[in-house]
C-alpha cells in the first residue's frame, strides 16, 4: 500500500521567473494471463493451476515474471505500465495486496449530495499522469480545476494571493518590494556561494532566494506538499529540479537558461495525440473522485489483483527467482517470481525484508513518516466572509498557513469550488489538513478536538466568527502519513540498494512514494520508471535462461 497524501501541493505558490516549474492503450480489454488461480474446492492449502493443470501439493506455483507488494497508486501503477508498455516482457503480473481495497491512501467517501476525499486530494496532470488516466479508460470522467482560480497564504492576518505568471509579480502584496529585489538578485547569482554540504529546504532557499520567499511562499508549500520540516527537508530530495538548477547553471537563473537550451537542442517527441491538453497550471480529479483511478486500473487487471493478500515472508530461490509466502482468507499460499516490486511504506518493508537483507531493511526503517489528518467539514455559502467572496462565490484552490502565523491548520482546500458536485447547492465544502512533522501532537486528539482546531483557525481568516458549527463530514487521522525527505534521504535509498545487490537479491526492486515522490503525480511518473527496470532485468534473466 503506498500513495501519495495530502495534496496541498495544488496551492503551491509560483514564481516563474526565479523556479521554473507516450505509451499505448490495452490492445484488448482481456484481463492479462494469470499463470497461478485459486481453487476452490481446498481448505487448508490452496495449490494454483496452470492452463488447467493443478500444480504439486507441495505449494508452489509456475513462475510469475513480477509480483508486485502493494496495491496502492504506485504498484497499480506499475502493473499497468507493464502491461501497456512491456506486455512482451512481462505478460504475467501479480499485484497484492494486504487490505480488503487497493488504492493505499486514497480514499474519497459520498454522502447526503457530498464527495470528499480523506487522503490526497487531487494530482497534477503531467503527460505520464494523464496517459495512465487515459490508459485507464478514464479520459471522460477527467474533471480539471479553473487555472485561474486563485491560491492564497495567509500573512499577517490576511489571505494573501500567490503570483500565478510572470506578470503578477511587480503586484502582488505577499512580498515587499525588497524581498523581491532579493529574490531577483539571488535567482541571478548574487547570492553566498553554496556551502559545501547538503543543504536543508530552509538553507539553499534562505541563501539563493532570501528570507521573504523562504517564509512567506517556500515554508508553507513544503508544510502543503510533506506536511514537513524545511530546516530538515532536503533540497536535494524533496525538490531535485530546482536543486539541480543551481548545480548545472551556477544559479537559479542560468540553471533555467541552460534547460531551456537543452530542450530546443533536444525537442520531446511528439504528443500522444489520446491526451486531453489542460490549459495552464491547474489540477485534476475525476467525476466520482480520486478513488476511480485505483478502482479502474484494478478492474482492468481483473483477478491478477489479489487483496487481503499478507506476505509473511519472501525467499531467495538458488536458480534466481523469489518465493513469496501469503496469508489469505483462502489459507496459506505461495507464490514463484522472477521478480518482486515492494510498494509498501519503506517500514513495512523493512520488516519483510529483514531476513534476505538485515543491512537494507535497517536503512529503511531510518525513513519517518509524521501524522497528518484530513479533516472534511461543510458550511452554509452566507458563512464565508464577504470579503473573500468573488462575485458572490468562495472561488479559488484554498488557501495555505505558514507555521509562523499563529494558526494550527496546514492550509484549507476549497474542495467545492475546485471541482464540480462536490456538495449540494447553498453549501461549502471545505478539506482541512492539520498535523505534520512540526505537529505529531495530533495522534493525542480527539475527531472533535481536531475539528474544533480547524474550526477555531477558519473563524480566524475564512469563516464568520458568529457562523453556525460545521457540518462535520469526516475525520481521517493517518498515523504515518507522508515520508519525509530529509538531509540524507538518497544516502538511505542508496544503502537500501546496495545492500540488496550485495546479497545478490538482482530483481528486487523498491518503489513507492518515498522513493518516487510524495505527489500522487510523482508516483505514477515513477511507477513508469520501475516498469522499465524490471524489464530491463527480464529482458537479462530471459537470456540467461537461453
């Protein structure tokens, strides 16, 4: 189970001037082979069939290509990719997972006229993420926000709006004049050198960018996207892109030069012509919510999805491949693979992995994930202050809290004004995130004394003070949420590979959010990425077996 969680990343504020910011459809709609079904006729072990034949009672199966641990976002993911882009290589796939569902942390709920969701929110429809959509058969329940809606942080009391284009800068409030001459000049290279080490979120912006941008638009996207720490965040890690500006350009701006070089020099192929075009930076959802895209993939896979599936332990075969060992309502069951993707949180599979690799399951049971919860609470339309009202309506993506502003909610998405039908007429829906590494506290609460937070900081910016309470629609605290990638987070992922490859555990592979990205966007770009490196190794084990 892994997935992306909160998703105030969609709030994040834009400086474009100072950070920059195809694959085929399922030939038929035939579930992919499964080389190992169920009996059901056993009570104790159940063996498998292969083309009819019952296999020895002695347990195991034929040989899968890949069996995938974790039926989140990630893992479906991965099984799709494979199967759309390397079904002659890996036709044979199995993805397991433990809970009685798949889609991990995504998790979107409908009641009395309302869809809410408990887990991440929405995603950022890249090109990969718009081909699994479309993969999916999902393209015309795609639903996308208003690009021009506006995002807000919250400074010195008021909803302040985030520069949207480069022509919004010389007016936007949120920053002094000075602050911006700063950032400029930083972005150009007038700035203190790098220091020599790995620099934390709060270091490389505070030097290249200055402290305005660091507090008022950094610090509280890093509390939206990791519900995290930026004096601990790695910038390396947790945002690679804008890190690696620096390291290739000797500034912000040079960094951005060269890559626009570089993408004229070396123009992308051509669009897949299935994919829908959104018009500027905005998000996506689905009609009936976030939850459809697990469940599409998950049908299209059909029985090759095995749930309430529990590996209790994974051995090393001597001719190459894995035996996995599952608890299931059916009894004991064992599989045979060639190769094995874990998509479970990085201290699960710690503990799976413990006995082939005591080295590597130490280095990813180092990785923390802080609690977040996702509070879901509706008002009348007549409780939002009239202020922030824009030609009567509450419009716009929400509204994001620096950790300095004396509030205890992360930030508030404004789900009903996001995407359509998301609460009946005359009423506003409102998805609220609160916890996070600055904040474990929350674990300790109560459903109602985490709503009387939320509530108590909205009456302070959004809602009336004298408003009637909240429609309270759900409370979802998640006790491990979101990996956190600090200061050495790629030294653990490297010490976790390497001492996998030093047990000879060739076609293991790790994969999820703490490995891919947090952003449920980053998960489906890594799943495609993981696909490749397991065909890659088939590919190889194909031939060694000629």
């Amino acid at each position: 189970m892994t997935s992306t969680f909160t998703d105030l990343s969609l709030l994040r504020p834009t400086i474009p001037s100072l950070i920059p910011s195809s694959f085929s459809k399922f030939t038929t709609h035939r579930p992919l082979k499964l080389r190992c079904s169920l009996t059901e006729d056993s009570t104790t072990f159940i063996p498998f069939k292969l083309n009819g034949e019952a296999q020895s009672s002695a347990g195991h199966s034929a040989t899968a290509d890949c069996v995938i641990v974790g039926g989140g976002i990630s893992g479906l993911c991965i099984a799709q990719a494979l199967a759309t882009k390397h079904w002659d290589v890996a036709p044979n796939v199995i993805v397991t997972e433990a809970r009685d569902r798949v889609g991990g942390n995504i998790t979107t709920l409908e009641r009395d006229g309302y869809l809410w969701e408990e887990g991440p929110n929405s995603f950022q429809p890249s090109d990969p993420m718009l081909t699994m959509v479309v993969d999916s058969g999902l393209k015309e329940d795609l639903v996308l926000g208003d690009p021009n809606a506006p995002r807000f942080v919250l400074w010195d009391g008021t909803l302040r709006p985030v520069p949207g284009k480069p022509t919004d800068l010389p007016f936007f409030d949120l920053m002094s004049i000075g602050g911006k001459l700063r950032a400029g000049f930083g972005a150009l290279g007038l700035r203190p050198p790098p220091p020599g080490h790995e620099e934390s979120v709060e270091e490389f912006v505070r030097r290249n960018l200055g402290d305005e941008v660091f507090e008022r638009l950094i610090e509280p996207f890093c509390s939206g996207v990791y519900a995290g720490d930026p004096s601990k965040l790695s910038m390396k890690a947790a945002f690679g892109k804008v890190w690696n500006l620096e390291q290739t350009g000797g500034c912000i701006f040079g960094g951005t030069f060269k890559t626009i070089q570089e993408r004229s020099k070396n123009p992308k192929p051509p669009r897949d012509p299935r994919l829908p075009t959104p018009k500027g930076q905005t998000v996506g959802s689905f009609r009936k919510g976030l939850a459809m895209l697990p469940d599409a993939i998950a049908t299209r896979l059909g029985s090759n999805v095995k749930l309430s599936w529990k590996l209790s332990s994974i051995i090393k075969l001597e001719n190459g491949g894995y035996s996995l060992t599952y608890e299931t309502p059916e009894g004991l069951v064992s599989l045979l693979s060639k190769s094995v993707v874990f998509t479970v949180p990085s201290h699960i599979a710690s503990t799976l992995l413990h006995p082939l690799s005591p080295t590597a399951a130490d280095a990813l049971s180092k990785l923390y994930y802080p609690p977040v919860a996702a509070v879901s609470i509706s008002y009348p339309k007549e409780a939002i202050r009239p202020e922030h009202l824009i030609d009567g309506e509450l419009k716009g993506f929400g509204q994001l809290h620096p950790r300095s502003q004396g509030v205890e909610t992360l930030g508030t998405i404004y789900s009903s004004s996001l995407f359509p039908n998301r609460a009946p007429a005359g009423r506003i829906l409102l998805l609220n995130y609160i916890g996070g590494a600055t904040n474990p506290g929350i674990v300790s609460k109560t459903e109602s004394e985490l709503v009387e937070a939320v509530d108590r900081d909205l009456r302070k910016i959004l809602i009336n003070p004298n408003a009637t309470d909240p429609l309270v629609l759900g409370v979802r605290v998640w006790p491990q949420a979101i990996p956190q990638f600090l200061i050495g987070h790629f030294d653990i992922l490297d010490a976790a590979r390497d001492a996998l490859k030093e047990k000879g555990l060739q076609g293991l592979f790790l994969g999820g959010n703490y490995v891919s990205g947090v952003a449920l966007g980053r998960c489906v770009e890594g799943a495609y990425e993981v696909a490749y490196e397991v065909t890659d190794f088939l590919s190889q084990y194909a031939y060694k077996e000629c």
